[in-house]
C-alpha cells in the first residue's frame, strides 16, 4: 500500500471542510430560512454557526 493510501488525518478538524465552506453552507442555509419567511430557524442557524465558530476557535487555541 503507498504511503499516500496509510496517510492519517493530523488534527481532528482536518477531516471536515475547510472553513469557508462551513460559513458559506450556514449562509446558503440561512438565506433558504430566509426565503420561506422563517425568522426563528434562520436566528438558530446563525446562532448554531456563530457557536461552532467559538468552538473550533477554542479546540484550535487548546493544541
């Protein structure tokens, strides 16, 4: 087997997406909430993703 197939993740959030792809599916998400005229989801998602971003600010902060 290469040592590309053995490669092991480095840190635990390298194996999500980058950080930019999680803010802008928050944003598609929000913008669809939006859309249906539902304020309360589209707060939760914002508030959900604003939460996720302090903590991987921490996580990130702790290594």
């Amino acid at each position: 087997m290469s040592s590309t197939a053995r490669h092991r993740v480095q840190r635990w959030y390298d194996a999500f997406p980058p950080r930019g792809a999680w803010r802008a599916l928050g944003g598609l998400i929000a913008f669809g909430c939006l859309a249906a005229r539902d304020l309360p989801a589209t707060l939760a998602v914002i508030v959900a993703f604003a939460v996720a971003e302090v903590v991987f600010d921490a996580a990130e902060s702790r290594r």
